[in-house]
C-alpha cells in the first residue's frame, strides 16, 4: 500500500470532538496513535502534548448535553502516524 499524500503535522494539541476549536479533520483522515507515559492509548479524546495531558471519556457519566464526561490525566504525551 503506497500512501502517496504528504501527512499534515501533527498538531500541540487536537481533539477528537468536531465541535472543538482544536479539531483537524485533516489529521483524522489518517490513523494516528497516542502514547501516554509509555503506553500506547486508544481512548483519548484530547491531548496537548506541551502541557503534557490527556482527556479520557468518563465510562458512563454524561453531561447535560448528553455528551461523555472527561477526566484530565496529566504525564508524558507522544503522538504518531501509525
């Protein structure tokens, strides 16, 4: 499989929600990891890797707009291309 299109950068800090301002439907046409203190995660929902945190989706809280709740786990943050 050649991937002749050049990848965007990967930004400082993105979120999977459209409705953020730091959203980049570009960068979600591609499969890209997060590796959090180490460890690879699948559930993040955004991250800044300045600040060197993470949010996570809640398992069953919502707020009132019916939207997961998140928690903010902070350590190292790493973003890739897979």
């Amino acid at each position: 499989m050649n991937d002749t299109t050049a990848k965007p950068a990967l930004p400082d800090r993105l979120s999977v929600n459209p409705r953020s301002p730091h959203h980049v439907a570009a960068i979600f046409e591609h499969e890209i990891g997060i590796l959090f203190n180490g460890k690879e995660r699948a559930d993040v929902e955004e991250y800044c890797i300045s600040e060197g945190w993470v949010k996570v989706a809640s398992h069953k809280a919502l707020d009132r707009r019916g939207q997961p709740l998140t928690m903010t786990v902070k350590g190292k943050v790493e973003a890739f291309y897979k």
